[in-house]
C-alpha cells in the first residue's frame, strides 16, 4: 500500500498529466476556459486496487477509456453527467457512475461543486473476485451502482474509514498483508451492495462448513477475505455467510477473529514477559486493527492482552 500526496497545478494542461497519472490517462476540457483549476487530488494504491480523491474546482468535461481497468466514480458533492456505449448516466451524491475497462467514456458534465471518490479496479482481478463472491462468472458490473440501500450506505461508511486509517499513515496498513485484506474487503463488500442475488440455492451444508473450518484452523493467519472463504466452500459469500449462521451460530468473519484470539492468547500466555510485543503478536495471527483486537480479547478473556503477557 502506499498513499501519495500529489503536486497541485497550476493550469489546465498540468492538471490533465497530474490526474492522468493519479488515476486514469484522459482529455481534459474545461468549460469555462476562463477559470484557472483548483484541484484537490489524493490517491491510494492498495494492491489491485487504487483509490483517488479528485475535484477540479470547476465545471469540465472530459473523455477515457479507462485501460485495463474499472473505473467506479462516486461523487461526495455536485454530480457527473456521461455517456458510454450508447447509455447515459446521471450519477449525484449517493449513486456512482460504473466504466468499463477499454470502453470509450465521456464524461459530458462534471460540476464545479462535484469531488469524487474514484475506484480504479484491475480488470482481472474483480472478474476473480465476483465470480467467487457470488458463485457465478461471466458477471459484469452496471454501469450504474445505487448506494443509497442500506447495503450502500454500510459500504460507504465502511470505504470512508478505511481511506482515514489509510491516509493517517498508521504502520499497520503498510503491511502487504493487511493490504491485501483490506483490498479483498472492499470488493467483495462493493460487489454484494450492487449486484442483485445470482444463486438462489440452498444454504451451505455442513460438510461444506466443515470444509473451511479446517482450513480456518489450519492457519488462521492467512489474510482470509470472506472471497477466499466462499472459494473454499463452493458457494457464494452471502450463502457461507447463511450457512455460517445455520449451522456455527456466528458470520465467517466473527468465528475467525475468535479463533485468532484464541491463538494470541495461547502464544501471550505462554511467552517469556519481554520477550515478546502485544501488537507483534496480534500482527502475526492477522489482526489489521489492533484497537479492536483489544476491545474484543477483553470481552472474551476478560482482560487486556498485555495483562495476558505480564501474568
């Protein structure tokens, strides 16, 4: 992972290369050739993903195709105006604008107000990673995503603390590990929000269960993503996630931090006090945020893992 802080430019042709080399190559044309850009530009790399922060501080208009990749615009203000393949969409505040990777794009009318959040999605990796969420491969993105259900607006929120954490330049998600989960984590959740249901079959059995628990247990260090769960399994992720909750009690997600607590535990009680580091230790077993990991081993253990370590 790495976060970039980017050169503002000063003038319109400087501002087409920056933001072009921050997030996709396009043509830039503003509409009042008059007003001078006033760009706010951030961008995050984050494995097979990137996440960038732009606004122009005036009403353009511009033209990509987006190579290799998706592009999925989400304005924080204003609204982006465009055409792709003959649609046209008007994406404002909660909705976000979907463009297909070499697929001519324009954008017709992008607001003074608007700053997005843009997505840049390798190809190949969301094709992987849709056909293991939801069990079924061919599928493609809409050209439109509606963030306004609650499946939206929990992704949303979930996406603005990621990118805070990120951008505070915490140690930890600098880690290739913690990366990857969090990039995982991100698609797979986006993937759920807006894409409809495409296997309405039967729950998980528990033989299929039984299948990732094993493998859960086998190294629960791995950076699991509910993806890499639901491949193990056969199924999609919202069917492990119900057969989870059929059959163990808890979601994926919460049977494995318990027994990675469980493994913290063992390896704090049993080390030399000194010898060893909390968060050192958490890191290990796969614990990203080690404020929860705290919040969470006191309510099972009863107190702080560092209690753990000096008993």
């Amino acid at each position: 992972m790495r976060t970039d802080d980017v050169q503002i430019p000063d003038n319109w042709d400087e501002a087409e290369v920056v933001v072009s080399d921050a997030y996709f190559p396009h043509s830039l044309r503003p509409v009042d050739s008059v007003t001078a850009p006033k760009v706010t530009l951030r961008k995050v790399d984050l494995g097979p993903l990137r996440l960038a922060r732009v606004g122009w501080g005036a009403e353009v208009s511009l033209e990509s195709d987006h190579p290799g990749a998706y592009a999925v615009n989400i304005p924080l203000a204003g609204q982006i105006e465009s055409v792709s393949e003959g649609r046209e969409v008007v994406s404002p505040h909660g909705y976000a604008t979907v463009f297909r990777p070499d697929t001519a794009a324009a954008i017709t009318r992008w607001t003074a107000n608007c700053e997005i959040v843009g997505i840049k999605l390798d190809r190949d990796y969301l094709h992987r990673e849709m056909a293991r969420v939801l069990g079924r491969p061919g599928l493609q993105l809409p050209p439109q995503a509606d963030l306004t259900t609650d499946a939206g607006k929990n992704w949303l929120s979930m996406l603005g603390a990621m990118v805070g954490n990120l951008e505070s330049g915490a140690s930890p998600w600098n880690n290739p590990l913690v990366a990857d989960q969090l990039s995982g984590a991100i698609i797979s959740a986006f993937v759920l929000a807006v894409m409809q249901e495409t296997d309405p079959g039967a729950v998980a059995r528990p033989r299929i269960i039984k299948r990732v628990l094993d493998r859960l247990h086998d190294d629960p260090s791995l950076a699991w993503t509910s993806a890499d769960m639901a491949e193990v399994a056969g199924v999609s992720v919202r069917r492990l996630q119900e057969g989870f909750r059929e059959y163990v009690g808890v979601c994926p997600r919460e049977y494995l931090l318990d027994l990675r607590l469980e493994r913290i535990h063992t390896e704090l009680s049993e080390a030399d006090r000194g010898a060893v580091c909390v968060t050192d230790v958490a890191l290990k077993w796969g614990i990203t945020h080690t404020g929860r990991f705290a919040a969470a081993y006191r309510r099972k253990y009863g107190v702080a893992p560092s209690e753990t370590l000096r008993s």
